[in-house]
C-alpha cells in the first residue's frame, strides 16, 4: 500500500504530524487472548455494572427514571424504523415522514404553542438553537438574559455555541430558589433578543414563567422556555405563559436512562418565527391521487441550501428517539400523562416531608414538582454515601455546579438533589429516609 500512494514508510506517512503528538513507543496494550477468554473477561467487567432495575433511583439533574411502558420498545425496535436513514426522498419514506409529522403534531399540543421541528440533539443545545433563533428574529445580537436557575450544563453548551457570536450570556441570578425578577428588569434593555429560564429550574423550583416573559416582551425580547414534559400534566403549557420559544430535554418520554445520551431535543414556537427555526419540518399534503402523503416541508440547513443561508449546521435528527415520545405521548394521552405527573409531584413531596423529619431541609421554600434540593446536615458526601449502602442513589451534588453558590452559600458542600419519579415506592422512600436518619 505505501508503494501504490509513493511513500517509503509509515514514518514518513505520518511526517505532517508534529513530533510531539507522535508516540514513539508501543501501545500500552494487554496480551492477546483467545475469543473465549476475551468473552469471559468482558463478561466479568459488565456484571460489575449496576442498573436502575436493581436499585431505587432518586437520581436527577435533568434525565430521569421513568416508567416506559412496553409498546414504546415494541414499535421503536421494528426494522422499518430501527434501520432506516434520513428520508432524502420523501416518496420512499412515508412511513419515518409521518412519524416525525405525529411527533411534531404531539408536541404542539403539549407546549401548546404552533409549530415544532422534527426533532434536535438533546436538551442542552435545543437552549441554544433556541437562543440563535431568537437572535435572528429579533434581529438583535446584543445580550441574551439567563436565569440562574437553567441546568450549568446547558449554560456552558449554551455559552460554546455563542463563543465569538458577538453578544454576551448574563446570568440572573437568583432570590430564595427562583429568578430575581427585579434583577432581571434592571438587566434588560433593548438589544436583549432573549430571556431563557427553566421551568421547573435545575433546583426543582417552578418559576413565575408568565412574568418573566412580559418582561421580556416589554423590551422587544423573545421568551424562552426550558420545560420538563413530565410536568405540563400538572403545569401550564409554554403557550399558555407568554412563550415564544420552548425547548426541553425529551427523555423522561419513553427514553430509558443510558450514561447522558443519545437524548431528545425538543423545540417549538409561534407560527411567525417559523422560518427562523432550525432542523426541519414536516408536512402533510396530497399527491396526484388525492391520497393523504408528507413531505419534507421546511428544511434550512446547509446540506439544502447555501450554507450562509442556513438557520443552523444541525444535519440531522434524534429520529428514532423522536419516534420513542410519539409513541410514549400517543399511549398516555392528556389523562396518563396528567396521572403520571401527580404521581411525580405527591411522592416527590411525601419524600421531602419524611426527609425534613429527619433533619434534611429543603434549600428553598418556593412551590416545587418533583425535584428539590436539600441541605445534608453532615455533608452531602456522607448523605450519598449512606444511601448507597441503602441500595438507594441519589444525588447529584450540587458540589460539581459553581452555579449552586446562587442559591445558598453552603450549598456546594451541603447541597445536594433528590428527583422522585412515578417508579419510586413508598417502601423505598421510607428506606431512603432511614438510612439518611441512620
């Protein structure tokens, strides 16, 4: 092969890399093994793994365990989904097409506001598509306003992507949980293109979402909204509180938990910012036959149009994980979904009242759905630790967030977050609370 490309050795293949980047000894690898060996060593490493199936999880920070009914893996893990590519051609791709059309469908009714796109990656940078989206509809590159309480996570994605953007992301910070509203009317002025928070925020806090966008739009700004799906069983819509744009991290919707991703990103908004959205669209119309067909309706990306041209460089869509919310939204409908959230909101508050028993308090007094954050009166460390034994895990510590200074000085060294899903029983609640007693 070195002699068909003309080149003398691998040495001299590798020269345009700098010496310093090039290892000059051999790989630190283990002795070969015998398929059978190799088979039974990674046996041996994957029974050390440790699933939710085992354990009780109180695990939160924006993904979450939920129940996912049994048709979500069902129809998902059909081959014509399973295996199927982008549909280019619309023509040989009706059935992925009208998935996504569902899906978007789906989710305008539960945000509650017109038109969504087929999909993004996950949570984090659907706030930032969302922000840009904002920039080009308000015309406006200055600030973009950010409560303290949206996920650190998604403010240091979000801060990436506006890297030499030319404006600036300012945080709000926060007062007794929640965003400081008379901070944030001081901050605004007339080149913010956005306000974003998070309802209900990082810290499990519900957020005054309808105020904080009047404020915005008092300015010209566009409000967005991070949102829990679980949650808008119980809570307002997005549209309902003045929202322009709203976004969420889709996996609580059929999407089993599984090391921060593949997830979901979800995004919808008005009907006037449609052509500033990002991804695509798709729609349904009929073909010479009069028969009902979809169609790729919207798609400025740059792999369809000029690239200066494009809403965003996104080139693709969670298409299969799409289609595991269409499914999961179809199945519970307006009622299972409402269901599953109050049983979300009556354990996750069963937990924190059996826990503030026994000297873990709440860090905040605002109103909250199903995640709070409590202060461990020996050290959160010592709190997780005790849980563990317990069989139960929770976290995660608000240690690893800077961010947590904003809502109580000691909240780095004693913060931590517990999440109560639908799955959590009432005999591991009480288990989690004797052990943390202990």
């Amino acid at each position: 092969m070195l002699a068909r490309i003309g080149v003398a050795s691998i040495d001299e293949l590798l020269a345009p890399v700098p010496a310093e980047l090039q290892l000059r000894r051999p790989l630190d690898l283990p002795p070969p093994l015998t398929e059978l060996a190799l088979e039974q060593e990674l046996r041996q490493l994957a029974e050390q793994n440790v699933g939710v199936g085992g354990r009780a999880c109180f695990l939160g920070g924006g993904v979450y365990d939920h129940f996912i009914p049994s048709v979500v893996d069902e129809i998902a893990g059909r081959g014509e989904f399973y295996t199927a590519y982008t549909p280019y051609q619309a023509e040989a791709s009706q059935g992925s097409l009208q998935a996504f059309f569902e899906y978007q469908s789906l989710i305008c009714e539960l945000t509650g506001l017109d038109v969504a796109n087929a999909s993004l990656y996950e949570g984090a940078s659907a706030v930032a598509e969302a922000v840009l989206m904002a920039e080009r509809a308000t015309d406006r590159s200055g600030q973009v306003l950010v409560s303290a309480g949206v996920h650190p996570e998604t403010i240091q994605t979000l801060q990436t992507y506006l890297a030499g953007w030319g404006g600036g992301v300012y945080a709000v910070p926060l007062r007794d949980g929640v965003t400081d509203l008379d901070f944030l009317r001081d901050l605004l002025d007339d080149q913010t293109a956005a306000v974003v928070v998070q309802h209900p925020n990082f810290f499990g806090c519900l957020e005054d979402v309808t105020a904080i966008s009047e404020l915005a739009h008092s300015r010209g700004a566009l409000s967005i909204e991070s949102f829990d799906p679980i949650s808008l069983g119980l809570l307002k819509r997005p549209g309902e509180c003045g929202v322009d744009i709203a976004v969420a991290e889709g996996q609580s919707l059929g999407i089993p938990l599984q090391y921060g991703g593949p997830y979901l990103g979800v995004l919808a908004c008005r009907n006037e910012f449609v052509r500033k959205m990002p991804g695509r669209i798709i729609g349904q119309t009929v073909d010479r036959r009069g028969e009902r067909c979809f169609v790729l309706n919207l798609q400025t990306r740059e792999q369809h149009i000029r690239r200066e041209k494009a809403t965003s460089n996104i080139c693709t869509n969670q298409g299969l994980l799409a289609l595991r919310a269409t499914v999961y939204l179809a199945l519970m409908g307006p009622q299972g979904l409402r269901e599953v959230a109050e049983l979300c909101c009556r354990k996750a508050h069963y937990a924190a009242e059996r826990m503030a028993a026994v000297g873990y308090e709440r860090m905040s007094s605002q109103p909250f759905f199903k995640e709070f954050a409590v202060r461990c009166p020996r050290g959160a460390g010592v709190a997780v630790a005790a849980a563990h034994r317990a069989g139960c895990d929770i976290g995660p510590r608000l240690s690893r967030f800077p961010i947590a200074a904003g809502l109580r000085a000691d909240a780095g060294e004693h913060g931590l977050l517990i999440a109560v899903t639908e799955c959590r029983t009432k005999a591991e609640i009480d288990r989690l609370v004797e052990a943390l007693r202990a």
